[in-house]
C-alpha cells in the first residue's frame, strides 16, 4: 500500500469508521455522533462521540488530518528544521460503564513536513478501574503478537516506552497496566517506509477485537455503588494524567487545536476524596498495588 | 507587629483556626479534619479538610511553613540568587454543596531567601456556578475596601492581575468573576515591610466575613438537578484550570509536595459532558456571558 500522505490519511479516516462499527455492535444500543470540523489553520477533522450506551458511558473516536505552520517554539521543541507540517491519525479513549470494564485508549498517527522529514507514533494501553490479571495477560499477549510479526525487540521496547509515559509521577502510580508507546519511527537500515506503515495498520486494527474481547467479557459483571465510587475515583486519576502530563493534550490545547475534541478523552463524571485510602487486601487495594512499572504481562 | 518569618508563619496558623472556626459556624454540622504532616526536605504543615456539611460539600484550608533547598530549575525560572528558601501560608479551597453559592479560593503567602531576598503573595477569587451579579459586587466591593486602605492603586492593579491569572486560555473563559491577584510584593520608596504585611494580614481577615455573607444568603436556595448538572461542568472547568494552569499546583507537583494537600482544591466530583450548549438566554448561558475580563464589579 502507498505511503503518500494522502492515503495514510484517508486508512485512519476508514479506520475510525470500522472501529466505530465495531464499537457499537459492542454496545447495543449507543450510536456514535458525528462533528466534523475545520481548522482555521488548516485541514480539520471528523470527531465521533458515543454517550450513555449499555456498556459505554462516553467515548470518542477521532480523525483528523490537519497541516499548516508550527509556531517556533513548537519548531524547537520537536528539534526539526521546517515548520510547515501535515499530521493526520486516529485518536480513542472510552470509558464504559461498568467499574469492571477498563478504560481504553489508542492513538496512531503520521506526521510529516514540507522537507520530507517524516515520523509514525502510536500506543495502545489500558487503564482496568480493577485490574483482572488474565485481561492484563490478554491485552498484552495480542499487542506481542501485532509487535512480533515486525520486529522481535518492538513488543519489549514498546512495552517498557509504556509504562514510562503512562506513569503519574506524583501520584507514583502507573495509569493502567500499560500497552505500547512508540514515537518518531521512521525507516531504518532494516525497515522501509512500508514496512513501518503495515506496523501502525496493524496496531490500529488490533484495537476492536482486542477490546471487544475484554468488554465482552465483563460488561455484565454485577456491581456495587462502592465499585462505582472507586471507579469514579479512578477517573479522576485519568483526568489527573491528561491534563497534567499528557502530550498530545498539551500540544492540542497550545495549539488552539478543538478544545472539545482533545478533552473528549475526560469522563463524564470523576471523584476526588480527601486522603482516600482503600481497604487493606480488599480489590481496590490490590489493583494500586499492580501499578507499578515493569510488570511482564506477556510471558506464559 | 513584627515581620519576621517564625511571627508571620505563626500569625497565619491562626488565621487558618479562625477561618475554620468560621466556616465550621457557617455550615453548622460538618467539622475540620486535621492531618499534621512533614516535608521531607524541611518543614511541614497542617491541612484541614471539611466534608460533606449542610453547606460545603469539600474544603480544605491548608497551612504550611516549609524551608529547605530549591531545586537549579526552580532557582532559574524564579530569577534568584539563592536557593536555601522559607516559605509560609495558608490556601483554602471551598466547594459547596448548592449550585447557587459560589466556589471560593484564597492563598496569602510569604516567601524568603537566605540571602534576606523575600516577597509576599496571595490571592483570593469567587467562581459562581451561576453569576449573581449582587454577590459579585459585594465580593469586589470587599476587596476593595480592603486594598484602598493601603494604596488607591492596589484594587485595580490586583483586579487586573486576578482576570489575567485565574483565565482559562482554551476555554476562552474567566475561571469566575475574579478577585485580586499579587506577588512579589516587598517594601519600596513608598511602603516598608510592615505596610506590606499588614495588607496581606488584611487581605486574609476580610476572606470569612465575605464568604459567609454569600453563603449565608444562597445557601438554601432551592435548586433542580439541572442546576447540579451545571455545577458539576463548572467543577469540571475548575478542575481544568487547577491542572493545567494554576501555579501553585504545579510548583507543589513539581517540588513532589504532599499531593493529598495540593490536590484537596478539587472537587468531590466534576463532570464533562460532550459538546455541552446551554440553552439561549437560560440563567447558564448568562453565566457563560459574564465570564470575561475587564468587567467593572467594584463601582456600583
């Protein structure tokens, strides 16, 4: 498959879609809602929000393809030498319903500038309000299987870029049980062009069945209003990771980019208590103890 | 009274007591927790949070009186000399339970330097989930008095700062209707450091005679659960500004401060909803309206 950027763009733009499909047979009942926007610098996009579903409360899946002029200080923090830029990717969070049910996020995108510089970037990872090992296990044994067919030291590399950038430092805690992260990737010695983009088509397309597996699963999971309120509270450490570290959060609201397509990623509703300490050895104090960098859920 | 840093620590101990004392009378049922805590580098302090009352939901009024070393990349962005530091005040975060009485921030602080380099600062707003225009007045109108008192420059000076500082650049909105802002205030040709700290003294006594009167009058006002919808978005764009912008949360992050302390400024709970519209012409979008710099709240 050609790697112009056009046709990049234009698979993100059908992978929204069939994610969306996927999403919804899923849920049952929910139907995405479609915005589409311009930039006024240039390019712009089609968000799709999913609201108040059987199994998702509020999710979003968003494609853009935008282009125009990086302002010199973006130019000098990415370290590149042109600023007029194309960028164009698939971005995702949802968070369902049920506490037992993780909060999953994707992002693949493509990013290139007038002098042929060029970079992917991605990650996949998932955030269980309680995390259920066997999961954990599956979530990361199908990213290994999507890493593998590319690159025997992706998963690991991948895997490791994870749990470094899905950390809140201040909270010393990871946000979920990780995935992959991948940033400026581009062809090497080993790889071509093509072969990177079949590695980000592959990410993007490991993303529903990978996830419906884990909704499926647990969707109908009984619960109770103390399951809910740690839930809620787990939300607010989600919230606490996007605003505060998060990068393409950072760039999107530096940008003037659509404030309501970037923090479509925010639940409808979070919690903070006061010093909230959970019960010892009951689940939710079991679940801090799993976020902790460095955990390999991929073997056996 | 004297200006040395142990009397100025002490004097806001006990404005942190009286405050609670004060908001403790006003609420009627819910008391102050306290949580005594030590930082690791120097110093601690003293946090008191109060929890679901008859009139605030969740407030803290935190003191503390820390010293130590700071860090090279903090010494840099303040622009000093030296590093061994002293730091005192109290902050105070106050989210009531009823959509009509507005949520309240002060911060009065003190800072100095081994080399005898030191500052004042504070701070205090109001961020009604609905604007009252009466209340808005009456807050301003406090502020004011309490400024004029010491420099018929300060209110406009410091209203200025307070609509520059408490905005939300990606919203495009006030956080609320604004108060007064100032830092690195210190003694010049006109004012010695006593004039200074008995502003600052000032600014600190007029927060509960103030914040009581507005809750006192709104607190039982009758309410719908779409007015609680409201509130919960407002919470949401508080929790917006707290995260990304506000300074004091991100020194407090970055410096790995006690984050149960600097984080008791959120909310109990926050909502986000997609895309949110508020009706035309409805009491919310009159809010939205009123939510700009610039507007003149202090002549009648």
């Amino acid at each position: 498959m050609s790697t112009k950027k056009e046709e990049i763009s234009e698979w993100f733009r059908q992978l929204q879609h069939n994610i969306c499909t996927e999403l919804e047979a899923e849920d049952g009942k929910a139907k995405f809602v479609e915005d589409n926007w311009e930039r006024p610098g240039g390019g712009g996009g089609r968000t799709r929000v999913i609201q108040h579903g059987n199994a998702f409360e509020k999710g979003g899946v968003n494609f853009s393809a935008v282009h125009g002029e990086l302002s010199e200080n973006i130019v000098k923090a990415l370290g590149i030498s042109s600023n007029e830029f194309f960028a164009t990717g698939v971005s995702i969070v949802i968070h369902p319903i049920n506490p037992f049910v993780p909060i999953i996020h994707m992002n693949v995108r493509y990013f290139e500038l007038a002098d042929g510089t060029y970079w992917f970037g991605g990650g996949i990872d998932l955030t269980p309000h309680y995390v259920q090992e066997a999961d954990a296990r599956f979530f990361h044994s199908q990213l290994k299987i999507a890493c593998d067919k590319f690159d025997a030291a992706y998963y690991s590399k991948f895997k490791n870029w994870a749990d470094d950038y899905f950390f809140i430092p201040h909270r010393k805690e990871t946000r979920g049980v990780g995935g992959i992260f991948f940033d400026r990737l581009k062809e090497d010695s080993s790889k071509s062009k093509t072969d990177i983009w079949n590695f980000v088509q592959a990410v993007g397309e490991t993303f529903a069945p990978t996830y419906r597996h884990i909704v499926s699963k647990n969707k109908n999971q009984p619960y109770s209003d103390s399951n809910l309120q740690w839930r809620n509270l787990r939300r607010g450490r989600y919230v606490e990771f996007n605003l505060v570290y998060d990068k393409g959060t950072k760039f999107g609201l530096e940008t003037d980019g659509r404030v309501e397509s970037i923090l479509m990623s925010l639940p409808e509703n979070a919690s903070w208590f006061y010093n909230f300490e959970p019960e010892p050895n009951g689940a939710e104090a079991r679940t801090l103890a799993l976020l902790v960098k460095g955990t390999d859920w991929a073997s056996n």
